[in-house]
C-alpha cells in the first residue's frame, strides 16, 4: 500500500472512480472492450524520467482514483479537454474478477497489477532517487519498477489515484492495447454527468439546473437505455 490515508469501509463495497471523456466510454460500450494506455501517453512529462528505468518493460496502465468527493471540481477540471466528461463509479472487487476473466482467456499471457499511488516525496527527492538507480548500473525487477511507476509527486496529492497495469508476453509494442469481451456494465455501479460550468447572467443563472439536464440529455438517455444508473453533479447548483 502505497498511500496511507486509503482506508476502506467494511460494511461497503470498495468503490473506485474513472473520469473519462464520454466518448471512451461509448466506444469501450460499443466494441465491448477495455483500453489501457502507455505511460508514455500520460500528460506530465516528468514521470516519462521513470520509464527510463525499465528495462524496456512494456507497461500498459489503466488510471482510477479512490477519491469519490473531496476536491470534485478539481477533478473534473484536471480531465477537462474538448468533449464532455462522465466519471464511472466502479465495483473493485467486480473489477478484479473481470482482470482475472482478461487474463484467463490470454492464456495467463496478460498479468495485472494494482498499486496505490504514493505521494510521500517531493520532485527533488524523486529525481535524486532516479540519478543514484541510474548511476548503480543495476538492471531493477518488475516489482521495483511497478513500485518506482506508482510514484507521484506530492503537488498531485489530491489525485488518490489507483493504477492498474498490464504486462502482455506478446510483442505489442503499441501505445494502446485493448482487451475484447468486456462489458463495463457488469462493474460499473453508476455514471456521473458532468457539470454544467456557472453562468454569471441573471437569466441563464436562473435556468442553470434545466440548461443543464439539456446539455447532458443525450448522454443520460443513451446510459439509461442501456440500465446504467445515471445521475448528474449538482456542484454549481444553490438549491
């Protein structure tokens, strides 16, 4: 464990959250499918220092947070792009057993592992951490290479994120790798939608909560047909 603020409530089910544009994940509904991305796609450019480290062990990683509420509008902010957001809300343990399902049909040629984000040093600790591995000249395992992959420095604290990463035997060197047969509704508890961003004229002010039922509609009518629990964020909403 790599965080240790991650407490988890016996008498519920251990729930993680995936903010993604809508997009992903109508096409991961669609083709019935799940994508994980290379490390070498993630937006801070100062964590591509730590894949130097590896050996060439080709990691695919799929990103979720165990931070359900505190800093909301972070969030939907930091994952901000040019199309809607959605978050899914996941069931960990329905999760794991659709991994293990992956894994299974690959002929235990995929391996996942989940690790937990530590925040625990600073930018400068980090890259004196990566200049000492380097000057070592000696060749790190999977094991510390997953471990040195879940690092994160401390000004992305508020992320709490969780990473789940794929090593596949097979010579995808691609940056994306997708596995077939998987239907997000079998861990997938419910999707929030987006909110709306404030307006400060009085008129629109006034309709805000109807602009918004509008601007995601057809979002919630395609999820809800398919029996996906759907609600929309009220974090602008006075009422």
């Amino acid at each position: 464990m790599g965080d240790n603020e991650l407490e988890i409530a016996p008498e519920w089910p251990l729930t993680l959250f995936r903010f993604m544009p809508f997009s992903r994940l109508y096409t991961e509904l669609e083709q019935k499918c799940m994508t994980f991305l290379s490390p070498k796609l993630w937006r801070d450019p100062f964590e591509n220092a730590f894949l130097e480290l590896g050996n060439e062990i080709d990691l695919k990683c799929l990103c979720l947070t165990y931070n359900g509420s505190i800093g909301e509008e972070w969030a939907w902010k930091a994952y901000t792009g040019d199309e809607q957001l959605i978050r899914i809300e996941v069931d960990f343990l329905k999760l794991v057993e659709t991994l293990s399902n992956i894994a299974s049909q690959n002929n235990l040629k995929t391996h996942f592992y989940i690790c937990v984000c530590d925040y625990s040093k600073d930018k400068k600790k980090l890259l004196s951490d990566i200049t000492a591995i380097k000057k070592s000249g000696k060749t790190i395992n999977l094991e510390d290479f997953l471990n040195i992959m879940s690092f994160k420095r401390k000004a992305f604290a508020g992320e709490k994120e969780i990473r789940i990463f794929a090593l596949d035997s097979s010579s995808n060197k691609d940056d994306t790798v997708s596995f077939k047969g998987v239907d997000y509704r079998t861990f997938t508890t419910r999707v929030l939608l987006e909110p709306l961003d404030p307006y400060q004229d009085a008129f629109r002010k006034a309709n805000y909560a109807k602009l918004q039922d509008i601007h995601n509609a057809g979002i919630k009518t395609y999820l809800q047909d398919l029996n996906i629990k759907t609600i929309q964020s009220h974090l602008y909403e006075t009422k």
